[in-house]
C-alpha cells in the first residue's frame, strides 16, 4: 500500500461543556452540529479534498469496479407487473438514466400471466404515470416518499424531495388527464391513504424533532389550507402511519412506539368519520391490524414474546380470538389477508419463511425453499381476491427473484431473476453457515458467501459485516457490486449479532437497553471466530457497517483494534450519548425505549457513556477507518462522524483516518443509480486496498 503524504484537516476545538447527574464533559468539536456555520462547511470541503487527495491513486480502481458493476446490469429493464383492477403497473430503467419510470398498461382479455419482454422495452400501449429522470431534472437528488394510485385509478399521488432530508412535497396528478393539480401540500412524512371512492388523501406531517405525528384528511381539488387533522399523537415516544387495508374496506392510523402499539381505523367509504380504536394502547403491548371480511386480523405479543395471530370482530372490535399461539423461536412478523387465504410470514432457526392459512380449513402449510441460506417474503400482492401470491426471493449467490405461488396448487412459477450479465454462474460461488462463540456463552450465527474452493488456510481476504439494531435482520440478500469483490478473493460475512432480530424477540431483546453491548462482542466475537476457522487473518480483515451498524463499527474500533485491518462506518451513529440526552434532535424521545434514556436515569448514561464510539476514543493503534455521511441526513446527523474523525485525528494522529461528506444527499446516500453505483465503487476500492487486493 503506497503511504499517505497529504496533511490531514485539524479541526479547531471550541470548547463546549454538559453536565449529567454530577459528570462534566467538555466536547471541543460540538461546533460542528452548527451547519450554518461557514467553519463547518469549510472543515467538511477540506476534509473531502483530503479524502480525494489520498484515495486519487486508487482512480483507476475504482473506475474499473464502477464499470464492472455497469456492466453486469442490465441498464434497460423491466420489474415484473403487478396486476391491480384491470392495469398491469411496473417500473422500467433505461440506459443512461439515473431513475425508473413508473408505468400501466390495461390488461388483455387473453393474458393470465404478466407480460415481460425480454429487452424490457416499454409495453405496448403503456401509460407513464410518473418519470423520475424528468421530475428530477436540475436536481442532485432526487427520492420519492409516497407513489400511491386512487383505488378507482383516477388519481396518483406522490411526494418528493430534492435535498435528502426526507421532508417531501406532495401532488395529486389526475390519469385521466395528465394534470397535476394546484393541490401541493410541503413538509410531509412517507406514507398516504385514499378514500374508497378517490376523493379523500389521507397523509402525514412531522413535529420539528421530524416524528410523524399527525394525520391530515385532504379533498382533491382543494387546496392544501383547508385540510384537516384527523388524528394528532401527543407521546413523543409514538410514531404514526397511515395505510389502507388490502380489502380497501378501511383506513389504518398506526401510533406505535418502540414497544407499544395502538392501531384506529376509518371506513373508507366514510372518509370524514372518526377514528376507531381497536385495542387502547397498553405499555409493553405491540399489535398490528389487517382486515378480513367480517374480522380484523391481530398481530401481537400479549403474552407472547415471538408473536401470536388473533382475530377480533371488524363490526365491535372487543376480545381477541386466538388463531395461532405463541410458539417460542417462531417469530411471526406479519400477517397479509386475502379473500381465500391468510399468509404469515415469520423466521425460524435464523431463516424467513411463509406459512399459507386456506380460509375455513384448519390446515395450514409452510412453502419450501431449496437452498441452506436464502430470504423470501411477499413482494407487491395489492388484489385482495386472488388465488397467487408474488414473493421475492433471494441468497447471497442467488440473484433477486420474483415468483408467482398458486394458493391452491401450490405450484411456485419463477416469472423473473435478476439479469447478471457476463459470465456469471451462481455455481461458481459457495455459500456457508458458521457459528461464533460469544464470551458469555451465546452462539453467534454467520453467513458467508465466497467463490468456490477459496481456502480454508488463513489467506483469504474478508469483509465482515454488520447491524444489530431495531430487531432488524440481516437476511441474506444478493449484490452485483459484491461479485467484484468475491472475484478478486474477497469473503463476505454478515455478523447476525444480538440487537438485530435473527432470532427472534429475545435475540432483540438481549441487544438493547442496558444489554446493548452484546452486540458490540458478539461482533468482536465473530471477527475473532473468522480468523481461528481459517477464513481469513486479522490484517486481512474489514469491518462495515452503516447507521446503528455504523455505531457498532465505532465501538469496535475501540473495544478490539487489533482484530481489524480497516473499518468502514456510513452514516454512522458515533455520537449517541450527545444525540440521546437533546431530547430536540429528531428521533431523540422515540428512541429512549431502544437505547434507555440517560437524560433521566444515571445508570443510562453511564452505560451509554461506556460504549459511545466518540467518547471512548483513546491513544491506541487504531485500524484504517473510512467513514462516510451526508450533509442533509435526518436521521444520523453529519456531526456525528465528524466529530468522531476530528477526535480520532486528535487523540491518536498516527491512524489513517477519512471523512467523505456528500454536500447533497440524505440518510441513502446518492439517489441515483449511477451516482450509487460510483460510491459503492469508492468503499469498495478503499476495503481492497486495504486489504491488499487492490491491484487485482
């Protein structure tokens, strides 16, 4: 590796002092949550200058990496249809643009399966209901929040954002005409709902801590100042989403907080009728609400750690009636109805699954899935009266696929694989199951995927990735940039660490709060176990890991260095002490049940305060680190890891240690595909340089 000469940035320190429940901190880099200060701004162009400046040589790699993904995809292309009252809806890339273009076509008295040509040239007779490239023409970014159709097919609406910062502005477009309507309501949330009949749009608007918190009622064709609050939530520990059922029978108003959950539904045909609660919330109680015909479907965990299915009536909501009970280490997570049919989807042994429930049989039966490692679960179902279901499916060797599933056949059609285009062949890569040993005592699960016949004998580089957050799971998932990594020798490992939801609740449940740092050791556990199994060496080996993963790299770096030969950290939570106690900051109160609130309690804060990745920085030999942000993310602040390399640079000068700031983007990173595909590149060529691969 060719030794870096540039000077590295020095931030100026300022101090700034906090006192806690009797402990006094002085941050010397709390500056820089300032953005509007000109210094800030400054610091993060010359820290990306420097970044470019010492990763220039690697130009010519990373050219190649972004080209060899480019030319694995098929640029030109077309997702299956889904077929929804008489249209077939889908999205199509075209070479060179940046976003798809969202389109219908009528379906044809002779077509029982969706049309796919092969070139995925447009449709014939096909209506662009919305172009990406055209809305986000003279913009950097560009992301949707809300692509919702009326459910006559007259209106969409939609909602976009030009900054990142996920605050959207939302239209009504009329597809009989084209128009897009006066209609145009800013700052709203994800999410939206229409009345049955296509009149009413339910959406959301956030607090200024960016919690959605309110849901508004708008009539087409008025203008954004008379809508109306439906329904305000005033717990700042509560989210609220809005949908509508499947049946399109009702609209659902979701508040939930962390652990709490407290569900109201509106007649859609009844747009202006009040909110009925299906259960109160009660603290510690989490349940979901799908519609079937006479009864609403609950979800919940009353008594039941991993999950159990009820059912209450639609007419009087009142006591739930079981349906499947609570059956520990199967964690059921959702529930889709269908006129005929129920479908549960849950994970068992680490691995998702779905269970099929045939309306008025008492038998119920799980579809089989070939491969050791894979992750399947429903793709776009809108039709409530149907007899197939869509599922997606892929591994870490099997490219994302789309299939049909007969509910009363049991027959599964494969209607489309991802095109990788070249030479590639799924038999040319393996993929593995290992176990850790973490030190209490807990078996770690890992996926691994490799090219066949890497050795077993310490010599093979490896990347080792990383989440643990939220009950979120890891599920194997398939990448095209990741092949040219596994071409050039590379093992890719994915750590299913306590915190994240592998394993069901009780996996969740012993990664958060004042058990958070099992994550962190089950991780080192992990890296240690890599290298005693022979998959690779502690100098051949990369952490990565983004958002709450980016928390676990910064905790890591510090808890074991020498375990790592680099870490990569996006849009990495490395603050989380500072962010947690600013109950104004978004997601700050919502995010107490996750990570304990140390505003109020001392033995929160001294817990946090032993693990934040910024505050335990030390002069030890630290690894390479590449961190990368974004200016304009909501939910991980830039500061963050600004902050972070300014105190690493400081206390140990003798690490390698980089910050790329995008000026443009959010919590995603760049938004079109091309621009991902380019920073994709870049981290990529930073881990194999690091890794000593870099000229392959």
């Amino acid at each position: 590796m060719t030794t870096e000469t540039t000077a590295a940035p020095v931030a100026k320190r300022v101090p700034t002092e906090r006192t806690h429940h009797g402990d006094t901190v002085i941050d010397e880099y709390a500056w820089l949550a300032d953005k509007d200060d000109p210094d800030t701004i400054s610091y993060l162009n010359a820290e990306n200058a420097y970044t470019e400046q010492t990763t220039a040589r690697l130009g010519l790699l990373r050219e190649t990496l972004f080209n060899e993904t480019k030319r694995r995809t098929k640029e030109t292309d077309l997702s299956v249809p889904t077929r929804k009252n008489g249209h077939w809806y889908y999205t199509r890339t075209v070479e060179g643009e940046q976003y798809g273009i969202h389109c219908r076509r009528p379906v044809r008295d002779d077509e029982t399966a969706p049309p796919m040509p092969s070139d995925g040239a447009p449709l014939p007779g096909e209506e662009i209901l919305l172009d990406g490239n055209a809305l986000a023409q003279g913009h950097d970014f560009f992301a949707l929040g809300t692509f919702d159709v009326s459910p006559d097919g007259r209106w969409l609406a939609y909602s976009t954002d030009f900054a990142g910062s996920e605050r959207f502005t939302l239209r009504v477009k009329d597809l009989h005409t084209g128009e897009v309507l006066p209609d145009e309501v800013p700052d709203t949330f994800y999410g939206s709902a229409w009345s049955a009949d296509g009149s009413t749009l339910f959406y959301l608007t956030v607090d200024e801590t960016w919690r959605p918190y309110r849901v508004w009622r708008h009539t087409v064709g008025t203008a954004a100042e008379a809508d109306q609050i439906v329904y305000q939530e005033d717990d700042e520990r509560f989210w609220v989403g809005v949908g509508l059922t499947r049946s399109e029978h009702f609209v659902v108003v979701d508040s939930h907080s962390k652990v709490t959950s407290e569900v109201r539904v509106i007649p859609a045909a009844n747009p202006t009728g009040e909110p009925a609660v299906i259960a109160p919330r009660r603290q510690g109680v989490e349940y979901s609400v799908e519609h079937h015909g006479h009864r609403f479907l609950i979800l919940h965990n009353d008594g039941a750690e991993d999950f159990a299915l009820a059912y209450t009536s639609a007419d009087a909501p009142g006591d739930w009636v079981p349906m499947i009970e609570h059956t520990p280490g199967t964690r059921l997570e959702s529930v889709d109805a269908f006129a005929n049919h129920l479908v549960v989807s849950l994970r068992t042994a680490g691995l998702t699954g779905i269970r099929v429930l045939p309306v008025g049989s008492t038998e119920t039966f799980d579809i089989d899935f070939p491969e050791p490692l894979y992750s399947v679960g429903l793709d776009s179902n809108p039709e409530y009266r149907t007899t197939e279901i869509r599922l997606h499916y892929a591994s870490l060797t099997t490219p994302d696929s789309v299939y049909d599933y007969d509910l009363v056949t049991r027959e599964m059609v494969l209607r489309k694989r991802k095109p990788v285009l070249g030479d590639f062949d799924p038999a040319n890569y393996e993929q593995h199951r290992d176990w850790a040993l973490a030190d209490d005592g807990t078996r770690v699960p890992i996926s691994l995927v490799c090219r066949a016949g890497t050795p077993r004998d310490g010599s093979a580089p490896c990347v080792v990735y990383g989440y643990g957050s939220y009950e979120a799971s890891m599920d194997p998932w398939f990448s095209i940039p990741r092949l040219s990594l596994l071409d050039r020798g590379v093992v890719f490992a994915v750590a299913h660490v306590r915190g994240g939801g592998e394993l069901g609740r009780r996996w969740y449940e012993t990664g958060k709060l004042l058990a958070k740092k099992n994550t962190f050791t089950d991780f080192v556990a992990v890296a240690r176990h890599l290298v005693k199994a022979g998959w690779t060496t502690a100098d051949r080996l990369v952490a990565r890991g983004g958002s709450a993963g980016g928390l676990l790299m910064g905790a890591v770096a510090n808890l074991a260095p020498d375990a790592f030969a680099g870490i990569v950290a996006q849009v990495p939570f490395v603050d989380p002490l500072s962010s947690i106690l600013d109950p104004s900051l978004p997601l700050t109160v919502t995010e107490w049940e996750e990570w304990g609130n140390p505003l109020e309690n001392p033995e929160v804060y001294a817990y946090m305060k032993s693990y934040s990745p910024y505050e335990n920085v030390t002069a030890q030999d630290y690894p390479a680190i590449l961190a990368v942000t974004s200016l304009n993310d909501t939910r991980v602040l830039y500061h963050e890891p600004a902050k972070w390399v300014a105190r690493l640079r400081a206390v140990a000068p003798q690490g390698s240690y980089l910050l790329k700031t995008e000026m443009g983007a959010g919590h995603g990173g760049p938004s079109g595909r091309y621009d991902s595909w380019r920073e994709e590149a870049f981290v990529a060529a930073w881990i194999l340089d690091r890794l000593g691969v870099a000229g392959r």
